[in-house]
C-alpha cells in the first residue's frame, strides 16, 4: 500500500522545469531513497510534498487524499514531517525549546486558548511537552545539550535537533534531507542508527542524500531522478547495477 503517491507531479520555475511529469510511488513501512546529481530536481521534491512550493502541474496523493497545493501546516497535522539541508533553528532560544516547538501541532494549545486557561493546566501540559522533547533528544543522542543555546550547536548537533523536532509531530512519512551532509564517518554511522530506529517505531522515510552508501544501507527502495525526471526506480541492489544511473552519475557508460 503506498502511503505516498504523485502522478504527473511537475514544478516549473519560469521556463525551467525543475521536476517533469515525476511518477513516485512509496509504500507504508519503507525506507525510500531518493537520489541523483546536483541539480536533479530532490529538494524541490520535498519542498512540493510538505507545501512549501505550489506544483505547476499533477497531483500528489498521501494515503489515498489528494494534498496537492495544501498548506505546509495543513500537511504536518496530517502526519508529514521533513528536514532541511541547512538545519531550520530559533537559535535565540534553547535546544530542548526547539524540539518543544515542533509538537505544537499536536497539542490544545493556542494563543488565545493559552492566555484563558489556569496556570495549572498550562503547567501541566508544557511539563508533558517538555518530557515528550527530552525523550525526543535522547533517541538522537543529544539530551545532554537540552538547556544549551541553539546558537551554540555545532553543525552536526544542529542535524540531530532537527531530526528531533521533526519527530516532536508524530509523522507517519518523514521526509530526511540531507541527513549527514557535512558529518564524518562516526557521525553518519550514527544517523544511519537512528533512521533504522525510525523506521522500527513504524514511520516511513524517504531520505535524500548525496553519500550512495548511506541510501543504498538503509533503503528497501531507491529513485533515481535527473533534471527532475525519474530514470530509474527497484532495490538498492537494482540501482547499483543499472547502466543509465551509472551514466548519470559518471558522465558515460561503463
């Protein structure tokens, strides 16, 4: 059963055709990789899924709704959450507020709502927030920077609280952009970790990336777009083997 599905999806950014009649399909319970030269068309796939950029033509389908064009905020309480290459932080705040921060969507909090309620039932709530956050910074490693400015994160520890916030909505589909861009050996070793532990707790991923190994270690099954077109799709296995991405990737045919 595909949990995401787009027929036809394009996105076209005047005159330049960023994603071309792309036709993905992923199934529940999967990891899925997605992945092809600089410039393929990957981020602009995620920036059409979670909302953030309108398509120019064909629909996007998560379990069975159609969603194209829905608003980023609409999707997320729908149980779509993504990550960004560069990491998206309040960095005038604290890590754990961070995280507290992206499960506002699955909370009864408002603003208004907030301002009439006693304190007592604010309190309550916002020490379950912060449980559910501190439990989120663990699963990634980084509990012990909880209480530290977001400002002062290094590269790597800035991944990992997105990664964290991104779980604070609790998606079913989880959109990874980029995850070890930037990390060492170590480093990917233990994102790679945690985005197997995701997907045992039962969330699908799709992840984007440029290290090979890293899709091809953790992915069921692998897309392969170039100029925003899809060129190939199968197992990991399949993908490694195929004569047409090789030549994507090298430049000519081996």
């Amino acid at each position: 059963m595909a949990i995401l599905k787009t027929i036809g999806l394009s996105k076209n950014f005047r005159g330049l055709q960023a994603i071309d009649r792309l036709d993905i399909s992923v199934e529940k319970g999967e990891i899925h990789g997605l992945i092809g030269p600089n410039g393929a068309g990957k981020t602009t796939f995620f920036n059409l899924i979670s909302g953030l950029l309108p398509a120019t033509e064909g629909r996007i389908y998560f379990e069975c709704t159609d969603i194209t064009n829905f608003q980023p905020h609409i999707i997320t309480k729908m149980g779509i959450s993504r990550t960004f290459q560069k990491a998206h932080i309040m960095d005038k705040v604290s890590v754990l507020d961070n995280v507290m921060a992206g499960l506002h969507c699955r909370t009864s909090a408002d603003v208004f709502g907030t301002l009439l309620r006693l304190p007592f039932f604010r309190s309550i709530q916002e020490e379950e927030m912060k449980h559910r956050a501190l439990e989120l910074l663990q699963f990634v490693g980084i509990v012990s920077l909880a209480e530290r400015p977001a400002s002062q994160l290094v590269w790597v520890e800035a991944q990992l609280m997105q990664i964290a916030r991104s779980l604070a909505s609790k998606p079913k589909l989880l959109l990874l952009d980029e995850p070890t861009a930037g990390m060492g050996p170590a480093e990917t070793e233990q994102v790679q970790g945690i985005i197997r532990q995701i997907h045992k707790i039962g969330i699908t991923v799709i992840i984007v990336s440029h290290d090979i190994r890293l899709v091809t270690g953790v992915s069921d099954a692998i897309t392969v777009i170039e100029f925003g077109k899809k060129i190939a799709d199968g197992t990991p296995v399949e993908i490694q083997n195929n004569l047409q991405v090789m030549e994507a990737y090298l430049g000519k045919k081996e």
